[in-house]
C-alpha cells in the first residue's frame, strides 16, 4: 500500500510497512533505510497532544447563562459576551427592598434606590432609564413613602386627616434628589415559561442602582418640611431611611 503525502517539499511518496504502522500505534523502532523513526513518533506524539489541547480549549468556553433561572429563562446578560457571571447583588435588589441587606449586597453605605425598566430594545430601555425615568421614579418613590407614612400615622376626623395628607403630599414634591449618584446596572434578556410556550418574544430587563449619602437625604427631607413639628418629621426620615422603590415597568 502506498500513501501519497502532499506536504510541500516532499515530492516522493513514502510505502507504508508494518514498521510504520507499528510506530504509529506507540512501537518505537527504527526501521530500513536509515530513517529515524523516533523522532517521527515524537513529532505525531507532540502534534496529537498539541490538537488535544485546543480541543479542550474549546470545551472549556465562556460560562454559559443558566437556561432556567426560577420561572424566567435567561437567554443572555450583561456579563455574558465576556464569560462573566450575574452578580450577587442582581437576585438581592429584585428579592428585597430591605436597605440594610441591599447596602451590604451593593457594598454601598448610602441610601439606595433602585429602578427597573423592561422593553424589547435594550438602547432605548436604558437610554430611558437612565436619562428620563430614574429621577422620576425615584421622586415619585420619595412622595409615595411620605403618603404611606402620613397614612398610617394621621390623627383626628377625616377633614383633619385629608387636610394633613395633603399637606405633606404637596411638600412631598419639594424634596430635591439634588446628589444622585448611579452606582451600577446590570441587564437580563429573558422571557417566562409561559412566555416561551405561547413563543412571546424575550425582553430585556435593565436594573440601575442609584445611592445618596444618608446625611444629604436627610438635608433635602428637613428643608422641604422646614415648621413641621420636629419630632414628626424625625420619624419621617427614619421611615424614608428603610423605604425602597424597586419596580419593574414596561
């Protein structure tokens, strides 16, 4: 049997014997002719070990995103282009509004806001969280504690009740955000189980986290309720203190 090897610069073809075939499967000899057989051997030797090792460079490819995570299915994130994995902080933000666990989720010793927008183009989902909704969002979660707070704290009749809410509803508005500060992002593209099932396009989900130091807060609180009874608005700050928006809108 003969082989012919169109190698560039080997112009001969090259018989193949039970020697070679013998070398091939690890038998180390020097056939005739004079032939160096060993060196051949560790040359194909090198070559399997060389093309075994890409190979496993391509299985060990970037982490892939887990298919199922609880009842949503994440096709793609933020990290995934890089084989970098979701954060911590990400499942946190979306499972709790419990300042104390998001500071130490975050690593951030401010007063935390979080805002969640979700579309089927992640530009524009971001561009409009960012650049539209979050100071929005995060002034109507400001008026949105301060009326729950009125609420479960008013006292007297109903005008006197109505009259308070109003009050501090208006006032509510004057509380600047004026310090803001985006501290991170992160993106999901994902859809349901149902979702899939009834082939209902993925969305996108943009999360933004937004921090103010405590004591700025506190300032912008104590300047838009300036004559409110001191004790009460104390307490107000304090409620605001563990008060987080986190919604997920379309």
């Amino acid at each position: 049997m003969v082989i012919v090897m169109p190698l560039r610069g080997i112009r001969k073809s090259i018989p193949v014997t039970w020697e070679w075939v013998w070398i091939i499967f690890g038998v180390v000899g020097e056939p005739t002719g004079g032939f160096c057989m060993k060196k051949v051997v560790v040359l194909f030797s090198g070559c399997l070990s060389l093309a075994f090792a890409f190979f496993c460079a391509g299985c060990a490819s970037a982490p892939k995103v887990n298919e199922i995570s609880g009842p949503t299915e994440i096709i793609e994130h933020k990290g995934t282009a890089f084989g970098v994995a979701q954060p911590e902080w990400v499942g946190v933000v979306l499972g709790t509004p419990n300042q104390k666990t998001l500071s130490k989720a975050l690593g951030i010793n401010k007063h935390i806001w979080v805002v969640s927008k979700s579309g089927p183009n992640l530009d524009f989902v971001k561009t409009w969280a960012d650049q539209v909704d979050a100071r929005a969002e995060i002034g109507a979660s400001i008026k949105q504690g301060i009326s729950d707070f009125v609420g479960g704290r008013a006292q007297g009749d109903k005008s006197d009740v109505e009259e308070t809410v109003e009050r501090y509803s208006a006032r509510a508005s004057a509380v600047s955000v004026a310090g803001l500060n985006k501290e991170t992002d992160w993106w999901v593209l994902g859809r349901t189980k149902l979702q899939k099932k009834n082939d209902v396009e993925p969305k996108y989900t943009y999360i933004v986290v937004y921090s103010m130091d405590e004591d700025m807060y506190s300032k912008h609180i104590k300047e838009a309720f300036k004559g409110e009874n001191d004790k009460v608005i104390d307490d107000l700050i304090k409620y605001l203190m563990n008060y987080t928006m986190v919604a997920a809108k379309d």
